[in-house]
C-alpha cells in the first residue's frame, strides 16, 4: 500500500508515518514545514520507502501527481495550536478550509480513500459530559478568534461527509483530543510539552484560568493504531470517530503531577486568560470523550494512561529538548 501523510513532519504525522514504514507501506509525506519538523522525520529520510515533498497541499500540481500515485490519504495537515490559532487566524482558516478542498477534490479525480483528521474543538464550549459524535456543537462569536478554528474543522467535515454522500468518494473522520507525547513542541500552546519543559528547567509553571478546566490526554501511539484501523475499517466510511482516552483530569492537579514527577522546583502560578491569549479569550471548561463507537467499529481502546504519558514525555525531554 502507498500512503499519502500530508502534515508528516509533524508530531502526530510522524508517529504515523513511522507505523506505516514499518508495517511494510510505502510513504509519501507533503508538509510545508510551517509547524512540522525535519528533525521529527530526520530517522525516516534514508529508509528506502520513505519519499518526501516539502511544500505545501495548496499547491495543486505536487499534490496531483502525489494523490495521482498513492493508494489512501492520511491528512493530517492542517493549522494546530490554541496559541497559533489566536495569533494568526487568517492562516487558521485558509489552511484548513482551502487544505482540505484540494486533498478532497484530487482524491474524488483518483478515488482514493481519505483519512480527515479533526478535533474535539468542534464541540466548543459545551459542558455535556461525554461528548458524543452526534452531539450539538456550542459555539462563541466570531469576534473571538479561538472559534475559526472549530469553525474551519467543521466545514472540512461537512466537506468530507458530503463528498461521500454526494460523490461516492470514501472518506473517514476521525475527531482527536488532547493528543500528546514526544516531538510534540509547547511552542503552539500545547500544555503538557509547556508543563514538562517549565518543570525540567525550574521555571513557574504557568495555569491559565482557575486550573479546573477538565481535559483527558491521549498518547499519540493510540490515535496512531486508530488512524490506520479507521482507514482499513469498510464500516467507518462516512463516519465520524471520537478519538481519544476518557481518564480526565483538571489543569491545576496535572500542573502539580508534572512538578512531582519531575522533582522540579517550579512555582506553580496562575494567569489570567486574558493575559494569556487576548482579551476575551474562552476555554472549554470541560472536554470528555465518549469513545463506544470508535470501541464498536475497530475495537478501539486506549492503552496508555496518564501517569505512563508523562513518564515518556518526560523522558523525551530529558533527552531531545533540553
Ligand atoms: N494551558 C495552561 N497553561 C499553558 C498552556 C495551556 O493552563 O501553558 C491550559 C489551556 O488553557 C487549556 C488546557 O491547558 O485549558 C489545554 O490546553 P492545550 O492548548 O494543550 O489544548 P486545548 O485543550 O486548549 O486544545
């Protein structure tokens, strides 16, 4: 099989690309670099299935004959970060949107099946406790930067969905949520890279708002054997999965498991949203999965908890970005 990974050097993209060299598949990774990494594929350049394009999915023409030669598309590329979104928006919203345009019309051009990869940011601000695929979306105003990025996912799943409802063309949504472990950067706002690195180097470590906003953490070998299962998983076409672990825990308690963890000095202090975003800014107060249909479809279950997350990540950091 030849797998197309757009967004490949990126953190989850890379995990992905390495599960499918070493499952025996061709890979073809396009990434423009904006938040991807040489570094974070650098162990996958010289292994003969491996082919690499940098540039950009907008540009058509790469992406035709990339599209035109692979078998399934993974597409991962996408803009990421609460950080980045709230500081470049019209980036936010023209990558995602005009992305997913161009992976979707050229694999209706060659019928190639199409992983999309989405979030739980398209529950928005909804406290429903778990989210269920079908669920209504809760959205703030466009006023406030943060919901172009819900926004923009949602239009790339209402594109997918119609493009196999209308078009025929086999497509898969899978819907992740805090996805974490090593290459992913705290650059983009990340909390858990953020935490560790404020931990290891003795600096405070930083909880926006109250702390008590709940979120659960996937580890990013988990979404990975969920991607490809989803892909290979005739009765996942059409459909959306939640994709994730639904061990919760707040902000402020896992400020503190990381200072433990570490043995860290840090102080841990609190800051106010709006002077860690922009003015206004709005979090989820509370984000849970209900994970029984990915559970039904391809038997999904996260096997990697909380406690073991840390310890890998803490351990990569220790090593590679310190
Ligand atoms: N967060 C924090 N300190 C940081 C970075 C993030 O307290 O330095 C909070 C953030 O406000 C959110 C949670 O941690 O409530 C998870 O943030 P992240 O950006 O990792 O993902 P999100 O769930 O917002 O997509």
């Amino acid at each position: 099989m030849k797998a197309l990974v757009t967004g490949g050097a990126g953190f989850i993209g890379s995990h992905l690309s390495e599960r499918l060299l070493k499952s025996g598949h061709q890979v073809w990774v396009i990434d423009d670099l904006s938040t991807g990494r040489l570094a974070n594929i650098a162990h996958l350049q010289s292994h003969p299935s491996f082919h690499l394009a940098v540039e950009t999915i907008l540009n058509e023409t790469v992406m035709d004959r990339l599209v035109s030669e692979c078998d399934v598309i993974y597409h991962l590329a996408a803009a990421v970060g609460v950080e980045l979104i709230v500081k470049r928006p019209v980036e936010t919203i023209e990558r995602n949107i005009l992305g997913t345009e161009v992976v979707l019309r050229l694999a209706k051009r060659y019928l190639r099946k199409v992983l999309i990869t989405s979030t739980s940011e398209i529950y928005g601000k909804s406290e429903k406790v778990p989210f269920d695929e079908d669920d209504d979306r809760v959205l703030g105003p466009t006023t406030r930067s943060r919901w172009s990025y819900s926004s923009s996912k949602a239009i790339d799943e209402f594109l997918a969905l119609a493009y196999y409802k209308e078009k025929k063309l086999e497509t898969v949504i899978m819907r992740l949520f805090n996805t974490v472990g090593p290459r992913q950067t705290g650059q983009y706002g990340m909390v858990i890279p953020r935490f560790v690195k404020q931990a290891l180097s003795g600096e405070p470590i930083t909880v926006y708002g109250d702390g008590g906003q709940v979120r659960c953490f996937t580890y990013v070998d988990d979404v990975v054997d969920a991607a490809i299962k989803l892909m290979e998983s005739p009765a996942a076409i059409g459909q959306v999965f939640n994709i994730g672990n639904d061990q919760s825990i707040t902000i402020a308690e896992l400020a503190k498991k990381i200072k433990a963890l570490t043995n860290s000095s840090s102080e841990i202090v609190f800051i106010p949203y709006d002077k860690a975003y922009e003015q206004g800014f709005e979090d989820m107060r509370i984000r849970v999965p209900n994970l029984s249909k990915a559970k039904r479809t391809i038997g999904y279950e996260p096997k990697i908890q909380l406690d073991e997350i840390l310890h890998k990540v803490v351990e990569h950091f220790r090593q590679n970005e310190m």
